[in-house]
C-alpha cells in the first residue's frame, strides 16, 4: 500500500501483522531514486506512546503526509504497522519511518511483541530516532519507555553489531520548567539503564557513546500554542540539514549500508528481529495505570484551570495585593486534589501517588506566576511607603541614620505580616529571596539618599569656596607685591577652615566614621588648594598683559594717579625702572605656587640680578667674567616642577617680548618731552641777548629822542600781537618746524587780509546819534570788540588748520 503526491511519496513498510511489504519497498526506492544516493542518505524513524502526536510531529517536521489521529472521533490507533516516506526539501535524501504507537488498546494488554520489534528494528535501521514523550513522563520508569529501551539496548547488543545511532528525545508540551533542567534527568536515565542492561561479554566495558549520541529537544503544545509549535518546529527542521556532515546529527554514523542495498538488508533486519521470542517488556497493567491516572490528572487540571474562583484571584493579583490570597487558593488546590484521589484509587499505588505528586506540581506552576505578582505587589508597595515615610522623617529634621534603621525596621516588619498571608499551604515556597531584594532595595535607596545628601553639601561648600577664593586671589595677584603669597595663604586656610567648620555641622547625624570625614575633609581642603592653582595658573598665562598693564599704568601716571604731562622736568629713566621692576614684580609672583612655602625672595633675586642688571652686565669689558645666565634653566631651585607655572626660560621669552611691546611708550615719552622743550625755549640765548643790547645802545637812543618812531612800533607791535594770536603760531610749531612753516605760510595771507578789512570796516562806521571824538570811550571798545571778534574767528581758523596739519604729521609718521 503505498500514497503519492508532487511533493513526497510514503510507503507501509511492515503492515499490522509484522508482514514486511517487499514489492512496496522496491517501488517506493524507485520512485524517491534512492539507489543513485550511494551514502548520501539517512533514515530518521520515530518512536513513542500511542497518540502522542508523532504523525503530526513528523508531517510538520519534513513536509510528509502521514495519517493523524482526528480529535474530535475520540483517541485511537491512528498508524498501523511502520510506514516509510521520503522528507520533502531535505539534503540529503532522508527517509523517515513512523512507527506504530506502544501502550495501544487495540493490540491488548499481553500482545506487545510487535511493539518490541518495531522499537528494536528503529534503532537498527535508523541514523536517528526520535523518541516522543511528554513532558511530564520525564523522571517516571513507565510512560517514558524506560523499559522498552533496556530492553532495545540489551537485544541490540546481542543481535547486530555496533552502529552509531542518534537517540534524540523530543519533549512534547513543554512546560515552563527549562530544558537546561529537564535534559540532565533524560541522560542520567539513558545512562542508568544502559549501565543496569546485563551485556555480552564482547559488550562487557562497551560505553553507550558506543552506540548511540544522545539529543535532547522540546517543543510546546500543538493545540494549545500551535504558532509556537510551528516555530520550534521550523528551527529544528533545520539541524536536519546536511545530517551526515561532519558535526550533524549523524555525522559519526558507522556502518552504513550502501543506498541499493537498503531494501535487503532491512528485510534481513526484520527477519532476525521476527526469529527472536524471548524478548520482555514492561508489564502492561503499569501502563495502562499510567496512561489513566495521567487522563484524570489532567482533567483535574483543566478544571482548575477554567475555575472561576482561580480565575477572579488571577485577575485580581495582577492589579495589586489580594488579602487572604494563599488561604483562598490552598483551598481551591486541595479540593483539586481531592477528587484525583477519589476517582484513581483503584490504580497502582506507585503510579496513582507519582501522577498525584506531578499534579500537583503542574497546579503549582500554574499558580505560581500570581503568587510572584503578588510578592511584588507587596515589595513594590512596602518600598514606596518606605520611600515615603523616609522622605517625610528628613523633612521634619530627624537625624538621617535615626530615620533610615526606624523606617527600615517598621516596613520590613510590614512585609513579614503581608507575605504571612500570601502563603499557600500545599507549597513549600520561600520569601526570604523577595524579602532579601526588598532589603537590598531600601539599603540602596538610603545609600543614594545619603550619597545625595553629601554630594548637595559638598557642592555648596565647594561653590562657596570658589566665589570666596577666586575673586580675592585674582586681585592679589593683580596687585603683585613681596606680601602678595602670604596673604593667599593667609585668605586660603581661613576659607578652608570656614568651609570645614560648615561641612562638620552639616556631617551631624549621619554617624559617619571618623576615617570617611577624614577623606571629605581633605577633598574639601584640595579642592580650595585646587581652586587657587587653578586661578594662579589662569593668570599666568596673561603675566604678560598683567606685566604691560602695570607699566602702562605707572609710566603714564603720577604717584596721584593722574596722567602725566611730559614737560622736559621728569627723569624718564627712573620712571622707566621703576616701571619695569615693578612689572617685573609681578613677573615673579606668578613664576610659581607658593601654597606651602615662600620662596618668593629667591626668584625675584634671580629675575632682577638677571634681567634688571643686564645692562650693567654688557658693559663689562670683559665678557669672559660674566656669570652663566640664572635664567637658562627648565626649572627653579627648590621648587618643584608641579609647582612651577612660568619657567626661568619662559620668564626670560616673557621680558623680552615686554621690553619690545613697551619701549615703543619709552620712545614716545622722550619725543614728546623734547618737543615740549622745544616749544617753551623761544628765547634766544644770553649771549645774543647780551649782544643785541650792546650793538643796538644807538639805535635804541634815537628811537628815545624820536618820539614818533615809539608809536610806528607800538602799532606795529600790535599788529604782529594780533596776527601771533590769530595765526597760534606756537601752537602750530608744537608739532614741529616742518608742518609749523607750511602751515602759517597757507594761513598767513587770509589772515592778514581778514584783518585789515575789519579795521577798514571799522574806520568806515559812524554814529548815528553823537560824534564819535565826543565819545572816544566808546569808539575804543568798538573797536576792541571788532578786533577781539576777528582775532577769535582767526584763531579758531589758525586752531582747526593746526590740527589737520598735526593729524597729517601724525598719519606720515606712523606710516
């Protein structure tokens, strides 16, 4: 009998009866080509309890057709006999044999020889066997067919030779307990009943891994997670991939009979496996006492399960706490149990009690997920009114390690109470881990509250240190002087000790150890420490612009801080020294941190012997005498590198580059003190004067015997008064002789014409109302009005050409 499709082709190899279908098995090669396969092919056969779903298993593993059990016509043999079928989409060739289900009522209680002969000649044939069984058979003698392999094992060892075969236990309906725990169970019983089979001599020391690799695989409920079961399905279909492979699931195989010869030596198989009578299974009474007990446990499972008081607790616990949870559901559970008893006492005691005890735990594991949600109600509830009472005890200013051991110990005691009443009579669960994460969880929040708290403070501190320290130190260092460095370490240790003063008041409460405040103390004291390098190592780094700015400020300003106005009378030399030391000064200050000890004496010795006297040095005659330069070093002595900011040689670049950015200021204080010199010396000298009186004594006594010469000079004397005030002719040689001379000569002639007409302008006016010889007064002002109006517009004139001149002189000048 034999059933085709596009996809697949399968074949019943042994029919009901033990009949080998010979014809069929030829055909069926034929067709699936498996002679062209030489080696190339494996054969995967399945084993297991009567309608344990291995027809289903096997069509949606490899894609072939087999005849499953309708659920609905109730639970029956569905597959006589061994039928064979080719995978569909699977390299290489793979054959796959379903075998008839053991413990079926149709066969009776006495007739299982059939079954230890299609189970025995699986193994014999098979690269790999798949064990089917459920998952809740794991750790039980009868319905994992424990006995059926002791006895496999023991007939194969005598019968055929050895050949690795792949055992592969497929666990159905798993349940939440993880394969990682089921599989150790399912080796140790293969290796328990393998090392409990008598063995041949030949056999005597032979290990299973002799014989067989074993698997261990498990898939969820196909009714009931169907999706799920498909999935693992899927994954697992593909460790058949490539099989023989090195590394596959057979890929250790021995023994393998060539692809054409598989039809005879299958049959000859058979044969032996036929011939062979004295073959002993398992009683059948224990099975059947297995298969029932678990059908009744399993209805009392599915009442409990559709159970409405169940069901309510259920939904009620993932919400929040459910008072008087665990009486309610022990109460449930124990008439669960109740009526198992009633219904299977007359079983098998040993299998009635081992069905009873997984029953039990099948319930358990069902309730246990609330029981969780529960505990973690009551954790997550405990810890927020912990969090809450916590808060509400700081606040009101109780001590905070007072606050955290009375709050801890009131809701843990809370907890306690709580989980008492979570507890269900039929389970021996414990608490103390949930009651260990809720410890763990209130210790870690007064941890970080109290982490928080010292932080809050410390920042403050440090805030405050910070708005202490920099601006006062910035303006120490600004004001550069020999007190400069104790007065920072003066300002810096009575800050430190404020700041520490405070720190220990806010510290009360916390009963902290003496060593941790040691540890908050001194990071207290380095951050001051640091604060003030920090602002010493800033202001370093502008010692340049500080050094420029200070002899800016004493160069161009008196001891009264007013500006300087270069006469020809100040000594700018000593001014200029005096600037430059105290720049130097400054200099010195800030070559390095003097926190702990003041070294300030030594350095600006050696800057001022080195840079201030190095004029002194070159104008030695003999330069081979002169000292090695101080300044040629990386380094101070007895200062540390960590407590250098400026460097001897930087000090040296640093001057060099002030004294260029400043003589330019030197240079343009002497220009303007000599300009100055020049425009009050108008006088010409003694000797001329003295010449001009002894050579002129003639002309002087005929100008005394002429009275009309004196009034020719008078007038003109006035006339060169009035054009030297409306020409501002030593304002115009203030900027020079050059620009003096070009700018009366275009002023000059304006002028004077400007001039005579107002006088003529003047001498044309008459009275209206009387003579003006009668009023000689008046005339006289008028005219001085007249005069002094058009000397001030000339002047005003003269003053507005004189600084455009001075602008262009100035402009040529810096170009």
């Amino acid at each position: 009998m034999a059933a085709k499709s596009d996809e697949n082709c399968s074949v019943q190899l042994i029919d009901g009866d033990g009949g080998f279908n010979v014809d069929g098995i030829d055909s069926f090669i034929k067709d699936v080509k498996l002679g062209e396969c030489g080696l190339s092919y494996a054969v995967v056969s399945i084993m297991g309890p009567q309608s344990s779903g291995k027809s289903t298993l096997l069509n949606n593993l490899f894609g072939t057709n087999f005849r499953e059990m309708d659920a609905f016509k109730g639970r029956s043999q569905t597959t006589k006999g061994i039928w064979l079928a080719r995978c569909a989409g699977i390299e290489p060739c793979t054959l796959v044999m379903d075998l008839e289900g053991t413990d079926g009522r149709e066969r009776g209680e006495d007739d299982t020889a059939f079954e230890k002969q299609s189970a025995l000649f699986a193994l014999a044939v098979s690269d790999i066997v798949l064990i089917n069984m459920w998952c809740h058979d794991i750790g039980r003698e009868q319905a994992a067919n424990k006995p059926l392999l002791k006895t496999v094992f023991q007939v194969m060892m005598r019968l055929f030779s050895p050949r690795k075969t792949t055992l592969m236990f497929v666990i159905r309906d798993k349940t939440r307990t993880p394969l990682e725990n089921l599989e150790p169970v399912l080796r140790e019983d293969v290796q328990k009943i393998w090392d409990s089979v008598p063995k041949p001599h030949a056999h005597k020391d032979t290990p299973l891994s002799e014989f067989f690799n074993v698997e261990v695989t498990a898939l969820s409920s196909y009714e009931e997670k169907e999706e799920q079961f498909k999935e693992q399905v899927a994954n697992l279909r593909q460790r058949f991939f490539h099989s023989i492979a090195p590394g596959g699931l057979a890929g250790d195989r021995r023994g393998v009979v060539p692809a054409s010869g598989f039809s005879f030596s299958a049959q000859q198989i058979w044969k032996v496996i036929k011939e062979n009578r004295d073959l002993d299974l398992p009683a059948h009474k224990v099975m059947v006492a297995t298969v029932r007990c678990e059908e009744i446990a399993n209805e009392k499972f599915t009442w409990f399960a559709s159970n409405q008081d169940w069901l309510s607790l259920e939904e009620e616990v993932q919400s929040g706490p459910v008072q008087g949870f665990g009486k309610k559901l022990s109460s449930i559970i124990d008439t669960c149990l109740s009526e198992y008893d009633a219904e299977a006492t007359f079983f098998d005691e040993g299998v009635r009690s081992a069905k009873r005890v997984q029953l039990e735990e099948k319930l358990l594991q069902l309730v246990q997920p609330a029981f969780q949600s529960l505990l973690g109600h009551i954790r997550s509830g405990t810890f927020d009114n912990f969090k809450e009472a916590f808060d509400k005890a700081l606040n009101e200013g109780e001590g905070f390690s007072s606050a955290a051991a009375n709050c801890s110990q009131t809701y843990m005691a809370i907890f306690d109470t709580e989980c008492a009443g979570a507890i269900i009579e039929q389970a021996n669960w414990d608490t103390s881990r949930i009651r260990d994460k809720l410890r763990r969880d209130i210790d870690a929040h007064v941890a970080t509250i109290r982490a928080d708290k010292l932080s809050e403070l410390s920042a403050h501190l440090e805030k405050k240190l910070k708005e202490a320290l920099s601006g006062p130190v910035e303006a120490l260092l600004d004001g550069a002087n020999n007190e400069t460095w104790p007065a920072i370490r003066k300002l810096l240790q009575r800050e430190t000790e404020s700041a520490i003063s405070e720190l220990s008041k806010g510290l009360v409460g916390y009963d902290m150890d003496e060593k941790t405040k040691e540890k908050m103390v001194t990071s207290l004291e380095n951050y001051a420490k640091g604060v003030v390098e920090s602002k010493t190592r800033e202001e370093a780094g502008r010692v340049l612009i500080r050094m420029k700015d200070r002899f800016s400020t004493l160069f161009s300003h008196d001891a009264d801080s007013m500006p300087r106005v270069w006469t020809g009378k100040e000594d700018i030399r000593a001014i200029t020294k005096t600037a430059r030391s105290a720049s130097l000064k400054l200099l010195s200050v800030m070559a390095a941190l003097r926190l702990d000890e003041d070294d300030s004496g030594e350095i600006d010795n050696t800057l001022s012997s080195a840079l201030l006297n190095v004029s002194n040095s070159s104008n030695t005659k003999d330069r081979s005498i002169v000292a090695t330069d101080p300044l040629a070093s990386s380094s101070w002595e007895k200062v540390s590198p960590t407590q250098t900011l400026i460097s001897p040689v930087q000090c040296k670049s640093i001057w060099r580059q002030f004294k260029v950015e400043t003589e330019y200021t030197v240079s343009q204080a002497i220009a303007a003190q000599e300009a100055s010199k020049r425009n009050n010396n108008w006088l010409p000298p003694p000797w001329a004067i003295a010449a001009m009186v002894i050579l002129g004594f003639n002309e002087f006594m005929t100008l005394l015997r002429n009275p009309l010469y004196l009034g020719v000079i008078f007038v003109l004397y006035l006339l060169a008064k009035a054009l030297w005030v409306q020409l501002d002719v030593s304002g115009q040689f203030s900027n020079g002789l050059l620009p003096g001379l070009l700018s009366l000569s275009s002023t000059f002639v304006p002028t004077v014409m400007n001039l005579l007409k107002k006088l003529a302008e003047e001498g044309q006016q008459r009275p209206t109302t009387s003579d003006p010889q009668s009023n000689p007064a008046i005339t006289s002002k008028r005219i001085r009005n007249s005069s002094s109006n058009d000397m001030t517009s000339t002047a005003s004139s003269a003053v507005t050409e004189t600084e455009v001149g001075a602008e262009c002189t100035s402009g040529s000048k810096e170009d």
